[in-house]
C-alpha cells in the first residue's frame, strides 16, 4: 500500500454515518497532481442533521444542505454530482440541486428514512412505447414502506409493505431494487412498465411553491425551520403489499415550511397484486453497516465477514473472513497491472483496514480515528478511500501510486 499522511475533513459535529462519491465529472481538472480530468464530489451523511457536500479530490468543503431537523443515516449523488438525495430521521427525503443548494422536493415519510438511492439509468420506458429522461428514487425505513417516486411530478409510482424495518434500499440497475433488514437481503423486479410512468407534458407542471432550505456557503448560516407532512397513507398489510399510483399527502404548514406535498390526491390507490421477490438472503449475524453497490457486486458487511451478491440474480459471488466484526467495506476499481483491495472499518476499534481482494490478506492498517469507523468508500477513479468515523470526521486515504491531488510524491 502507500504510505501517505490522510486528509482529514473536519466540520461535522456528530458521528459520520454514510458517504457518497459522484462518477468524474466532465469539467476539466483544477487541481495540481490529479489526472486529467479527474474531478469528482463527496457527500457525507451525518447525526448532526447537516450533510456536507465536498470536492472529492481535496476533501474542500463547498457547502452544507441546511433544513432536516434530525440525524442523517443516507446521503447519495447522482453519477454527474447534479444533484443529491439524503436520508433523515426528521420522517423526509430531500432532493438537493448541488450547484445551487436549493432543494428540489421534500419526500415526506410517516417514520424515520434510513435509506435512499437514484436510479442508475434515468432513460424510462413511458406509455405508448415512449422513452423519457426521468429521475427516479427508491425509499425505505422503520416505515417498513419502499416507495419508488418520481421526482419531477413529486409522485409515489409504487410503494410495496415488507415484514421489518428497511436498513438499506439499493437501485442497481434498471428493473431491480434490493431492500436489506437486520439480516435479509432481498431481490425485487419492478420494471417500467409497473411503475405507472407518464410523459413529462402530461405531468402537472403547477406544483406548489416552497420555501427554500439554505444550502451554507459561509461559516455562519441560520438553519430553517420547517414542519414535517407525515403520509395518510394506511397500509394494513404485513405482506409486501403492492400500491401503485399517485401519492397521498395531504396537510396544512406555515408559510416558512420547506414540505412539498408529493400530490394533491388524498389517498394512494391499493393494487390487489402482491409483489414477489425475486431472490432472498438470510443471514446467521446482524448486518451493522450499509449495504452497498458498486456497479458489479452487492457488499454486505455481516459480522466477521464481508459477503458479495450478484447485484441482479443475488447469487452469492464471494466470501472474505476476518478475526474482527466489520462495520463497512468497499471494492476499489480495476485498474491495468494492479490488483483490487478491500477496505474496512471494524465497530471495536478505529482504524481503516486495507486486505487484498482475491486472497483477503491484509495490507496495511490506517490509523487516525479517534472513533469507530461507520463508512468507507473508494473514489470514483480508485485512487483515494474514504472513511467517516463516529469521531465526527472524514478522512481521506491515498492509495494511489504519485502524486494525486494535494499529495505529491515523495
């Protein structure tokens, strides 16, 4: 491994419970060291209700999305950094523009939202064997609710119950959502032609106005308060029951509310179908951490080992095991001549670990948390890991060879 002093990223007030990177971004690069091009953003989840978005490369702060009222558990970007989605206890969802700060739509829930992911793929088979550009995103909680919603018309296209609380729900690819509990992983076909997708001329373009959370670009900023719309919609069932249809929100808020309501429909309209799925797993231990994706492979942190999923039949793939209890793991990219690593936190210690992928031999052990570490992602290029530890911070580990960013070769 390369031995290199971490870029730690301070700011945040409360444990660091998820990050997010986009894909490279177009623009050129700006910063002495990366490659050409290189350029990406990072999102960091956090209790302290604030999530931060940063430059991927340099860990620079660029601002903080101020309006959730409670802890942050998820917080995602799309693959061109356009915009962000985040995870809260404050009962929502909120789609962020990143240029701008403003939040697009606030998706509300009737209890805490653990998890949120973007379609990967935004072209959509719509009716009349039309295509279209549409962001879609996916919902889950202690609800025991997964809701697909379709963020331009702020509609629920299909929300399904399931028998426990949701830790993380994942989007992979087109047609296939995975929920994951306290120990199953479950695979769902919902292809388009479910989702009750309409042209983007026939949607409701007088949607209500809302008043903006601020999006901080200097070290002082009042946070916003705003009321929570809680969902009417009743779902008796402990099966995964199927609706389909426009969404169900109705309430009054003050004039400084940032809530959209998602439709002026009172009621979500019960489907009589069930929905089956596809796959499941489960598990002897406890998944602690996220579960998450890399474009090939479902990463499952459970217990002393970290398990990998076929991200559409959930087929089991591989299976590493260690002597410590893993709380989040991370695949680096393929790169020509190098072989893969894995990086880990562990729930009993603070450091980052970094084992071979093909055999599981450890590497090299990074330490400068002062915390567990809850979250570890690699960049989009392979050429940084980072973590976010219970000490509040973030932490930004070379694993490139030369220089990179603000390190330069030794």
């Amino acid at each position: 491994m390369i031995r290199a002093i971490p870029l730690t990223c301070t700011g945040h007030s409360r444990p660091v419970t998820h990050l997010s990177f986009s894909g490279i971004l177009d623009k050129p690069a700006t910063i002495d060291g990366a490659e050409e091009g290189t350029s990406y953003l990072l999102i960091s989840a956090c209790k302290d209700g604030n999530p931060m978005l940063r430059d991927g490369v340099t860990g620079d702060w660029l601002g903080t999305f101020i309006g959730h009222k409670g802890a942050i558990w998820c917080s995602r970007l799309t693959e061109d950094g356009s915009h962000a989605i985040t995870a809260s206890a404050d009962f929502s969802v909120i789609l962020w523009d990143t240029k701008t700060g403003n939040a697009l739509g606030v998706f509300p829930h009737e209890h805490i939202v653990r998890s949120c992911d973007f379609r990967k793929n935004n072209s959509v088979d719509i009716k009349d064997d039309s295509t279209d550009t549409r962001l879609l995103i996916v919902t889950a909680g202690q609800e025991k609710i997964v809701r697909i919603w379709d963020t331009s018309s702020r509609r629920v296209l299909k929300a399904w119950e399931i028998e426990k609380p949701v830790r993380t729900v994942l989007w992979p690819c087109r047609g296939v959502i995975i929920t994951v509990t306290n120990r199953d992983i479950t695979w769902w076909s919902v292809p388009d032609s479910e989702l009750n997708l309409q042209l983007s001329s026939d949607t409701d373009s007088t949607l209500p106005a809302m008043s903006q959370p601020e999006f901080t670009q200097a070290p002082s900023v009042p946070t916003l308060d705003h009321s929570l719309l809680k969902s009417t919609v009743p779902l008796e069932s402990n099966h995964a029951r199927v609706v389909s249809g426009s969404s169900s929100s109705s309430s009054s808020s003050s004039s400084s509310s940032i809530i959209i309501p998602a439709s002026s429909e009172p009621e979500l309209p019960r489907d009589s179908k069930f929905l089956n799925p596809t796959a499941k797993v489960t598990l002897d231990f406890d998944i602690i951490g996220q579960v998450e994706h890399d474009g090939q492979w479902i990463i499952v942190p459970a217990g002393k080992s970290v398990l990998f999923y076929h991200y559409s039949t959930g087929e089991l793939v591989k299976k590493l095991d260690f002597e410590y209890t893993v709380s989040a793991a991370s695949i680096s990219k393929e790169k020509s001549g190098e072989s893969r690593t894995l990086s880990t936190g562990c729930t009993s210690d603070t450091w980052v670990r970094f084992h071979d992928f093909d055999s599981g031999k450890l590497l090299d052990t990074a330490k400068g948390h002062h915390g567990p570490v809850h979250a570890v992602w690699y960049s989009p290029d392979g050429s940084l890991a980072a973590s976010g530890s219970e000490d509040g911070t973030i932490r930004l580990w070379k694993t490139a060879k030369g220089s990179y960013g603000l390190w330069n070769e030794i």
